[in-house]
C-alpha cells in the first residue's frame, strides 16, 4: 500500500483529522446486527491504522453505537482519537432545548467513557425550528463548551439550504463544523455549489455518506432508506451502476469512496464502518489517492453516466418550513 492516511485542518478548529473518518452509525447496528467484539476489534484496526476521527450519536441504534464505541475507545489513550457525537435527536424524537441537549451531553459523555466531546454536533436540524438551534440550542452548547465538556461546535442536516439559513444568524465563530451527508458522492454532487460559500464562512465541512447510505454498494441500501425507489431500483440506478463496475472488476464502493476523498475542502469524509475488513478496504483506498489525479477516467465517466438519470435526486427531510 503506497503511504499512509493523510490528514487536514478541519476547519479553524486546529484539529488534524484523518481524511477518511469513521462513521459509528453501524455500530448501533442500524444496517445490519453487529457483534460487540467485532465492532470493538473494528474501531482497534481503525485507530492501528491512523483514523484519528470518530463519529456518533445517542440516535444511532437507541444510544447503542454510543455504547459500544465508549467499550471499545475505553481502552485508547484519549490524545489518540477525536470524538464527535450529537444532539437534538433520539430514538424518542427530536428535542433541541437546553436543557434536553445539556443533559444529552453528560449522558454522551458517560456511554463514551471520556471527560470531554471534541465535537458536539446539533443533529439533523431540518427537523427542529432552526430558530430554537440559533437562539437556544446553540447558546447551550457554549456554555458547555466554557464548562470544557465540549471543545467545538457543529450542526448537521440533509437539505444544504439550513446551513445558510443558521451561519448567517449566528455570530462568526460560533459555529465551528457543518456536516453534510449524501450530497458529495457519486450521485449526488450537490454540496459544491455550497463549498465557497461554507469556506467564506471558516466552518470545517465534513462529508458523511460517500456510500449515499449504502446505495452505491453491491449489497444495496437498507430497508429504511429514505431515497426514493428510482434511485434504489430499475434500469438507471445505483443498481446498475453497481453490476457495471462489478462487470469491470471494480467495487462501487471503492469508486464512490475514492471520488469523496480526493475533494481537498473536505476535512474528513465519514464512511460508516463495522469490520475490520470494511477498514481496510477503505484504509487502502485512502492511501492510494492522490489528489492531484482528477476522477476523470473512463469507469468513472461510465458510471457518471449510468447515473445521469438519477444526478442529485435527492428526498425531503424535516419540516417544510425549513
Ligand atoms: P455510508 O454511505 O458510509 O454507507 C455505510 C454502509 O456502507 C454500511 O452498510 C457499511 O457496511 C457499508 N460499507 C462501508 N465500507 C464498505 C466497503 N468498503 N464496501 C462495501 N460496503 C461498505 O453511510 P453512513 O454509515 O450512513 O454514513 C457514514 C457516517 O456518517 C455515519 O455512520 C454517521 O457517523 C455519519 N452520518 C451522519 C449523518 C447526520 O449527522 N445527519 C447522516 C448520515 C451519516
């Protein structure tokens, strides 16, 4: 394998994160049931393998993912790692008041065995009234991040749109991350056209979901996705696009994951994990990239077009409103 994982600034935050970040999702086992040892021995290989940045929240599997990512970094000296959870939504609902997500903290932090979150992220915002998440949800978070149970601040959604719409109302500086997902992938590029302006903004931009949520796998998505059926089955779908670089010899997964890493405004593309295979496929993928090779070759302009039919199709998420 040529070199090792590369690492960026993420954001102004002075945290060198590794470009390819775990998603802890699946270790709530949200795909597919997990064993504990096996998750455990899955976050070992990633932090052997230099992944410094670790992704959760107590929404994932019922706090589950929480649970088993707190067993498994128990035994981690804590300099070795960066830890992002959430709050605002649970199993239960959402729930973006001080209190709630001051509370959600200290639970976070006692699932995760650790003193402090490096990053605490409102979850899915759409979802909740982006006013509430300017006016009260974030000042609770500074405060905790004054307490030192919190070092940064970030917000997280599906439509781009609820990014602008808070890092215009809120104080520079306040929020420190955003994290898209599923709009830097394959099918979906969406996210570009917001990268100057989230630049203009000094936010770190992480990228979850270079797999759209296993849609550009050979397995294919979960039951509970929410993408609509055309982008699931039938003629010119993730599907195909998936059998045609089969055909080829190639995995999607290894394509689709290699075109989110090569993006160099992306701090840490978070791909969600629960193998030790699984980390070193996406280890080797990361290793073999170099970003001054566009993702212009010619299984890339196939599937780019198989999945024309499909480009930026995207599903609504949250309140209308927002
Ligand atoms: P993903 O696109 O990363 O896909 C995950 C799926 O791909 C899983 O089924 C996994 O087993 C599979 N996979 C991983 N590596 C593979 C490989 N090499 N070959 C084939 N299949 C492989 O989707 P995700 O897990 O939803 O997203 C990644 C992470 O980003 C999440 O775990 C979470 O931490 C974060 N995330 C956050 C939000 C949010 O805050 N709103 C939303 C989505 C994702």
């Amino acid at each position: 394998m040529a070199g090792g994982l590369s690492y960026r600034q993420l954001g102004t935050t002075g945290l060198k994160v590794s470009t390819l970040g775990f998603g802890a999702s699946p270790l709530g086992s949200v795909f597919w049931p997990v064993k504990e040892d096996d998750a455990i021995a899955t976050v070992h290989e990633a932090i052997r393998l230099g992944i410094n940045f670790f992704d959760v929240s107590p929404y994932y599997g019922a706090t589950l993912a929480e649970q088993v990512l707190g067993k498994a970094l128990k035994s981690i000296p804590r300099e070795k790692y960066y830890l992002s959870t959430k709050c605002g939504r649970y199993a239960e609902g959402f729930d973006f008041s001080a209190k709630r997500v001051s509370q959600s903290v200290d639970e976070s932090l006692e699932r995760l065995n650790v003193e402090y979150i490096d990053l605490i992220q409102c979850h899915d915002i759409e979802f909740g009234s982006l006013d509430q998440v300017i006016s009260e949800t974030i000042p609770a978070l500074l405060k905790l991040k004054e307490m030192g149970k919190v070092r940064f601040i970030g917000i997280t959604g599906l439509p781009l749109k609820v990014f602008h719409y808070v890092l215009d109302r809120v104080e520079p500086g306040t929020i420190d991350v955003v994290l898209s997902y599923c709009h830097l992938s394959l099918n979906d590029t969406t996210l570009l056209e917001s990268i100057p302006y989230l630049k203009g903004k000094k936010v770190g931009i992480i990228n979850a979901s270079p797999l759209s949520m296993g849609l550009l796998t050979d397995h294919g998505p979960p039951e509970w996705h929410p993408a609509p059926e055309q982008l699931k089955v039938g003629w010119t779908t993730c599907a195909d696009a998936a059998k045609h670089c089969r055909e080829r010899g190639v995995s999607i997964s290894k394509l689709a994951l290699e075109y989110s890493l090569k993006n160099p405004d992306i701090s840490t593309t978070l791909i969600g994990m629960s193998s030790v295979e699984q980390v070193r496929e996406n280890v080797a993928v990361a290793r073999e990239i170099n970003i001054e090779q566009q993702p212009d070759h010619e299984l890339y302009q196939e599937v780019e077009h198989l999945l024309q039919p499909v480009k930026n199709l995207t599903w609504s998420s949250g309140r209308q409103e927002n």
